[in-house]
C-alpha cells in the first residue's frame, strides 16, 4: 500500500499553531493548488486543500509561512470523523505533512527557500540552521555556468 502526496501551492492563511493537552505542538493550514487546466470560461481553478504538521515540522511551518508563500508540501493524506454540536457526523480530508520546502525566492519577504524536514533542518545537506555560506548555488539569481562535462549523464 503506498500513500504519499506531493502539493505545491500558495498558503490561503497564516498557519496556526497550537498545542496539544499533551503538549504536542501541531500547525494547520490551507494550500491552493492550481489545476492543470482551465474551465470553459478560460480560467484557472484551484483546490483548496487542508494540511497539519506536527512537531519540528509545524514549528517550522509556523515560524517561515504566512499567507501567500509558495511552499511544497509532501505527506499522507489522511481522514477522520467527528460529531459536530448538532450531533451530525462530519468527515475530514487532510494531508498530514512529513516534509516542507519553502518555495519564495531569497529575500522576497515571504518565506526561505530552503528544504526544511520533520527534523527541521536543510535535507540535501544535513546542515544545521539557516545560514550556507559555502553554498555553491547561492547565485543570486544569476544563471549557474556549468560544464557538460561535469554532468553525470
């Protein structure tokens, strides 16, 4: 069985965090995916998908989105019920999320653009923090000049 969602949209909200009676901390929030295609009216449409992140993850969520950032999401989709105050049972869908990265280029006021994982730190690297400063694609938006011969394929 495999269960693994991969989004990549805009936060609708501010994320919000808060903790459990256990102490555990947990942010929600919502994306806005954009479909593939366009209604008949030629416009793009979007999905409005719900999100929860917990732990190191949510903290990270929390302290670099707000609302407008570009991120990438990866996770598990998830569902479950409630009784609401009426007694009626409501079903929720969410993408429980494992993984983040922060998609706003460097300094555009949003959010960092580096990968940030449950353990809250950069994936491809395993650095600790937010700091590079021997980072070989840090090019300030610059093309990177790169050999073919250095290309593995």
């Amino acid at each position: 069985m495999l269960n693994r969602t991969v989004l990549v949209g805009r936060l609708t909200r501010d994320p919000e965090l808060r903790y459990t009676q256990s102490g555990q901390v947990v942010a929600s929030f919502t994306i806005a995916v954009n479909r593939t295609f366009k209604n008949k009216n030629g416009e793009t449409e979007a999905d409005f998908i719900n999100c929860v992140a917990w732990r190191n993850t949510a903290e990270n969520i929390s302290n670099h989105l707000k609302k407008g950032s570009m991120a990438g999401v990866d996770g598990r989709l998830q569902t479950r019920s409630y009784d609401d105050q009426s007694g009626r049972k409501v079903f929720v869908t969410e993408l429980v999320v494992e993984t983040v990265q922060f998609l706003d280029p460097k300094g555009s006021g949003q959010a960092d653009s580096r990968q940030q994982g449950s353990a809250g730190r950069n994936q491809s690297s395993g650095q600790q923090g937010n700091s590079f400063p021997d980072d070989p694609f840090a090019n300030d938006g610059k093309p990177i000049d790169i050999n073919d011969d250095d290309l593995p394929f």
